[in-house]
C-alpha cells in the first residue's frame, strides 16, 4: 500500500466536480514521432480545452471545494498557466482570483490571466518571489491562498489523468512526466503505480531547473539559487517538503534534459504530431531524445501539460 | 422527417464500430478566439487522433463492414486525409489498401499514406482524375471502391461528430463545415436538423473550389473546370448527385470564402486557439471573418476538420 497524501477514491470523487471540458482528453500513439525516437509514442494530450493546459483539472476540484464551504475568493502564484486555470475556475463560480505572477512570464499567460477577468499582480524575481507575495496577500485579505502541488487538491486534479490512462491506455511501458512543482509527477504517478505498478514512471525536468529531480535523487530537499531555462512551467527552485515525499513514494526515476533537447522535442512534436507545445510540454520527448536505447522497442506515454507559447519565441525554437 | 441517405439509428450503431480514439473528441470555447471574432466561438477538434483527420469515423465505418463481409481489400482517390484514414483503419484489420492521390498533394500526407503501409498510386490532374483511376483499379482488381461522399458509410461515419455536438454542447445557434466532397457537412447537417433543427447549419466553401456551393444555390450539379484554393482538402470540380440532394435537405446556407480569409483563420487558429489546422479547417473562422454582423453576439461551433500541413507552406501562411 503506497503511503502519500492522495488517495483513490477521492481522485475518483474528483471526476464528478471537474468540468467534463478537462476530463476525458485525447489519448493516442503517433507513428511518425514514434518512428523519429525509436520507439512507440503515445501522447496524453491536456492543451486541448479552455486553458490549454492540464491545470483545470486542479483548479476545478479546488474552487469546487472552495464554494463548498463558501469561500468567495483564492489567491495563487503562477507561471502562467495554474493562474489562467485558477481564473477560469473561479469566474464560472463567482469566485474574485488574484495571480501573482513574475514580471518575466509569458506575455500571452498573463494577458489570458487577466481576460478572464483576474486580478494580476506581477512582482520582480521569480516563481518563488511570487509565492511569497501570494501568502502575504492570503494572509492581509483573509482568503484561501491555492499552492501548487502543495494543496493536495492540485495532484488529485491531475492525478485524474493517471485514472484515464489506466483505462484507456493499450500497454504501455513508461510514462514521462514534466517535473517541476510536483502536482502531475505525485498525482499520476500515484495512480499508476497504484492501479497499474508496472508501468515505469519517469519525470523529467529540465537540468537548467534541477531542484526537485536533485532532491529526489539525494531524498533530501535541495535547492538552488537560479534556474536558466525555457521552461518556464517548470522553473521553481525550493521544492516542497510533502511533495517530495510523495514523489519519493511513485516516481522510479527522476531525470535532467538539456536545453537543446527540450526545443528538439518542441520541434518534433510540431513536425511529427501537429501539436503546438509549451517548452514543459515537451521534456517527455527530450528524454527519448538523450537517451534512446533506455526506451528502444517500448512503448512510451508522453503527458504533453501545456500549449501557451509566445508566438514569437515559438517560430525561433520550430523554425529556427 | 428529413429525407437523405442517412439514417439515424445506422449513426448510432456506427459509434460501435468505430475506434474509441476518434469518438468524442474535444469541443470547448476558445475565448481569445472569440473575442477576435465578435462572437463565442466553439472549435469541434477533429485533429486529435492517429490521422489528424475526421476522415478516420469513416474509414473505420468502412472498413468495419467491408471486412464482416469478407472484404480484404480497397481502394480509394483521396486529396490526402482520406487515404491516409483508410490506411490507417485498413492496417488494423489486415486490409490491402491502395490510395490514388495528385501528384500535387501535400507531400506529408502523400509520405503518412505510405509509412501506414499503403499502396500509394500518384496521377497527374487533381482529386477527379484520381477519382477516375481509382474507380479503374476497383474495376480491374475487384476490390471495393471507397468513394468519399458517396458511399453512405463516410457521411455515417462523420455524422457521429454531429451526435458529439448535440450531446455536448451548451446551447449554440450556428455551427461552420468545412464543405468539400459533402460526407461532412452532410453527416454533421442530417444530425442537427434531425436532434437540434434549431441550430443554423452553414456550409463554407473556398470560393476557388465553389462547385458543390454553386450546385446548392441553383439546385443542381454545377460542375467547374479548374479549382484554385491553398485548401487542398475540400478541391473537387464534380459534385456528386445523390450528396447535393442531401446537402439540400440539410444545409441552411452554404457560402464562399477568399483564399486571403482562409490563410487569415489559419493564423488566427494559431494565435488565439494554439492549433495549427490545414486550409480546410479554417474555413468557419473565416466565413466569421468575412460577415462579421452575421454572428455578431451568437455562438458559432467551427469544426476543425484537418491539421496535415506541409511545415514550409505553413510558414508561409502564419509568419508572412
């Protein structure tokens, strides 16, 4: 019995308050990108709905449980996209949502933050000053204040993809999952190696952003100072203790991609899939890519979690 | 009761026959895209599968029965997606297909139809002098023709999108098919007039493609010589009678569009939705594109039919 703070039967209680547009998405192997790595290649596709990323399904089991206990408002930092998601959630429940988001963000994140009607405070730094400014905002207004892969709600929203790859999947071997905060690996993982233990779960995370990956290595919290890359999904640097200790509990490897590797994968996924993807989204590619014999002949799952690119910055990972 | 070659309970029967990974697929509001467009807007995602097509809800119908009746073999003329579907559905029950496209097809979907493991055969001409040889080759080897539009199976097969609409969607007043052959609109047009004949069915068509919206205008078969569009899918010159008697008793409307609006709502399916479509999935963007009054303040469903782009010509088309 694996000891994390999910737990089954409340991810499955979660499909019931999540918006069917979340629920339920594509699921499908990709011969040309297959061919291209070596492997058989399916995706798990999440930037198809509202949000264009896997992080409704979150924010929807969290705002659904908000107005539950009559809650009228959420604070949350963001990235980008658990802010976008957050904003979406809470404007179909009457719910006032406040990102704090760093100055740095994609543009298109934050304008689609604010389209959906939320409050946008930006600050200087990074994703952890922003998660400073968050609690002190939850603490001066008194309103509930959503972490990241922090509040258990935010990995058993995701870990509702976990329950459809289960069910939908054909065998497969591994499951690649974008490691940064935590949410997708802990939530997924925990589905599978509970319903489906012998698939190998592996998360990937980019080596300019390693914090997580050096901490489930060394099963310690290990921070860093910076991070450099383009991921800008992924990018924390102080992971959190409790989702460490998940991800410890479901994760059989943790590894480090290069930069090059994670706009090879971006590229490819245009190329051989069509699909247009965030840099986070394409780690699970990034992986095949720097060490193809580990998955040679197997069949690989990727959970492609985001899809807002700046268009600009877009044409110069794919076109070059 | 509306009068046309489908049928209801047949359409039904057809989601059993057909493989999961086409069913279902993602309908959601794309905000952005909306507020570009003066009115809310719906995309119908049909690019989310193995042939990034609609194309393979027929093939699978096809192939479905064709092998229950002992059917090892087929063949089709194809602008591209549909061969590439048969391919698909007929590798899957160890079919022998052959696929006659133009020479001037799109080289991606001409090499997809081939790594399926396709018979591939190219024509000098477009899609009727394909439609012409693959008939020969039907007639020489005995095998079955597959004859998109006309063969009632393909219009089945792309009706199940129409039941996907009316189970799914909130209340909407318009819903853009792309209009080539007919098999779509038809399929998708016989639904909604049957369970939601509220909902306005409008039909576009490139107005360098314009045969089959000429015929449903004058109620008759207008045939052209040449067609000029960057829609490759949708570029026949011969409507086929029994389609356009159908198309006549479901469609509402069916209009033109410029090739400038097409390569415009390419773009802004970029832009606005994160999806990178072909010519022909555009087409309901731009019909909103070119009479915006018309939808002003109303809720439009486009389905976005096709996503198989040559990657230099959709450069072109998206970054100028």
């Amino acid at each position: 019995m694996l000891r994390t703070r999910l737990d089954l039967d409340r991810i499955h209680a979660a499909r019931q308050l999540v918006d069917p547009v979340f629920l339920d998405s594509p699921l499908y192997r990709c011969d040309a990108l297959g061919r291209r790595l070596g492997c058989a290649v399916s995706v798990k596709l999440e930037t198809a709905n509202p949000v264009r990323s896997f992080k409704g399904r979150g924010t929807e089991l969290v705002t659904s449980l908000l107005v539950e206990r009559g809650g009228t408002a959420a604070v949350c930092a963001s990235a980008g996209n658990l802010g976008q998601a957050l904003a979406w959630s809470g404007r179909r429940r009457g719910l006032d949502v406040t990102v704090v988001a760093s100055r740095g963000a994609p543009a298109v994140k934050l304008d689609r933050i604010r389209a959906l009607g939320a409050e946008l405070e930006l600050v200087d730094g990074d994703i952890e000053t922003a998660r400073e400014r968050a609690a002190d905002i939850a603490r001066l207004r008194g309103v509930r204040l959503v972490e990241d892969s922090l509040d258990v709600e935010t990995c058993e929203g995701a870990a509702t993809i976990g329950l459809e790859l289960v069910d939908g999947a054909p065998a497969f071997d591994t499951v690649l999952i974008a490691l940064g905060g935590g949410a997708l690996a802990t939530g997924v993982g925990y589905v599978l190696k509970t319903l489906a233990p012998a698939v190998e779960v592996v998360c990937v995370q980019p080596a300019g952003a390693p914090a997580m990956t050096r901490s489930w290595h060394e099963r310690r919290v290990v921070t860093t100072d910076s991070t450099d890359t383009v991921a800008d999904g992924v990018a924390g640097r102080f992971p959190i203790p409790e989702v460490l200790d998940d991800l410890l509990a479901v994760a059989d490897d943790a590894v480090l991609v290069r930069e090059s590797s994670i706009v090879t994968g971006v590229r490819l996924l245009l190329e051989h899939t069509g699909l247009v993807v965030e840099p986070s989204a394409a780690l699970g590619v990034a992986a095949v890519l720097e060490d193809p014999d580990r998955f040679a002949g197997g069949h690989v799952v990727t959970v492609v979690c985001g899809g807002n690119v700046d268009l600009d910055a877009y044409r110069g990972w794919v076109y070059g």
